[in-house]
C-alpha cells in the first residue's frame, strides 16, 4: 500500500521534472500525481478507474456545487466520481502566496463537498526550505527564505 520510501522518490522525480521543464509545465506534476494514482489504485482495488494526470490519462471535471473542477487524482465506479484527491506542490514563494494556496484549497474543497455526496481530500508538498524569487529588471533573485 502506501510506501514513504516511493513517496519521497516520486517527490525528487517531481522536483527534478520542475527544474527541467520550470514551474508552469504540468511536467511536474505527472510523477506524484502516478505516485497517488497507483497508490489509491491498491486501496481501491483494479475494478475502479483512476483519473490523473500523465502522457496516457487526464484529470477529470467534476461539477461542483459553484463551478467545474478539474480534479487532480479522481476515483471512478463506473461514471460515477467516489473520491477526489487536489494536490499541491509549492516550489517557491510560499510565503507570498500562503493566504492564496489556502484560500484556494478551502474553495475547492467546499464547492466539491457541498454537494455533500463526494469525498474530497487536499495534498500539499512544501519544501523544506521554500526559496523566494524577486525579479528585478534583469534577472530573478533568490532571496533566503
């Protein structure tokens, strides 16, 4: 089932995947977003689908109670939505963006849940050291976090 050891590997690949492709690629999201798909797929079992996002598979749009949501990691009985998973990996400029991340995250979660019929569950990854990024006219900065 779940396995820390895969965790922190998925994480590192994630990272590694930010790095290569920057922070607006979608690129680092695949390799967490296998990690919790193969993770809920043994929890679930094989007879439920798994909607996330990698080179073969997509998220899925739920209707939330608000608005649709493209749900991160999506369990499926048949068509029908039994769980919902949102991640977020905050690579930088937490500090700036701590009330947006949270405030986000509560909307989410309560368009989602006020339906009152899907469970919906939020994972977010912070590094230990966030760093800060300043741009300047030239060039961006790395200010200690």
């Amino acid at each position: 089932m779940y396995n820390e050891k895969q965790l922190i590997e998925a994480i590192e690949q994630s990272f590694k995947m930010y790095k290569l492709h920057g922070a607006r690629s979608t690129e680092k999201l695949k390799p967490i977003h296998k990690f919790i798909a193969d993770t809920l797929s043994t929890i679930w079992g094989k007879k439920f689908e798994i909607c996330y996002m990698s080179d073969n598979t997509r998220e899925k749009t739920i209707e939330g109670k608000y608005y649709p949501k493209d749900i991160d990691v999506t369990v499926l009985d048949g068509e029908k939505p039994i769980f919902c998973l949102g991640i977020k990996f905050v690579t930088s400029n937490y500090k700036q963006n701590a009330n947006n991340y949270f405030e986000n995250m509560m909307g989410e979660t309560a368009n989602i849940q006020a339906l009152g019929n899907l469970p919906y569950a939020q994972l977010i990854i912070l590094r230990h050291e966030t760093p800060y990024y300043k741009k300047n006219e030239t060039e961006i900065i790395k200010l200690a976090v």
